[in-house]
C-alpha cells in the first residue's frame, strides 16, 4: 500500500506541474535578462581602449591638470567596466542556481510521486 491516496497523488503531480512552469518562466526571464546583459556588455567593452586611445592622442594639447582629470575620468571607467563585468557573472550564476534549484525541486516531487 502506497504512502499516499490517489487524490493525494493527483495534488501532489498538480503541484509539480504548477511548480515546473513557473520555474520554467523564472529561468526564461533570467535567461532573456542574462542574454541581453551580456549583449551589452560585449557591444560596450571596447569603449575603455577607444577612450584611453584617446587620452593619449591628447595629452600633449592639453595642459598637466586637464590630463590627470582625463585619466581620472579613465579609472573611474574602468571600475564601471569591471562592475558591468560582474553583473555578468552574477546573472550566469543566477541562471546556473536556478536550473540547480528548478532540476532538484522536480526530483523532490518525482520522489513523492512514485515512493
């Protein structure tokens, strides 16, 4: 005799498919936002090197404090590109824990379901 009634067992599988599609628009949204995050990122990485391209294309008309600001404003840059890159990683590990989580979650019911 099982652990669970047929009706049990009918809540039981309506939960999971319930629980399977919003996992599954979770996942979806996380991945349209991971694929477009990175999409601007990689269209906008090279603006860095163009920039202090720049800058040094410059610094010989301009005077010692406009350069320093220059090269200030390059930094400060650079912690944005290095910020836009970890946004990046932070979405693929988003998206990687939530297949984990979704995968598991459907194991739990399977186990429920045929015990």
């Amino acid at each position: 005799m099982g652990l669970f009634t047929n009706h049990e067992k009918k809540v039981i599988a309506e939960l999971c498919k319930k629980s399977e599609a919003i996992s599954n628009d979770i996942s979806k949204e996380i991945n349209e936002l991971l694929d477009d995050l990175k999409t601007e990122y990689e269209e906008n990485k090279i603006v860095l090197k163009e920039f202090n391209a720049f800058v040094n294309e410059l610094e010989q008309k301009l005077s010692p404090q406009d350069v320093e600001r220059l090269h200030s404003f390059s930094s400060r840059l650079y912690k944005v590109k290095r910020c836009a890159k970890k946004g990046v990683e932070a979405m693929r590990e988003l998206a990687r824990d939530q297949r984990k989580a979704t995968n598991e979650t459907l194991r739990e019911y399977q186990e429920y379901l045929y015990f």
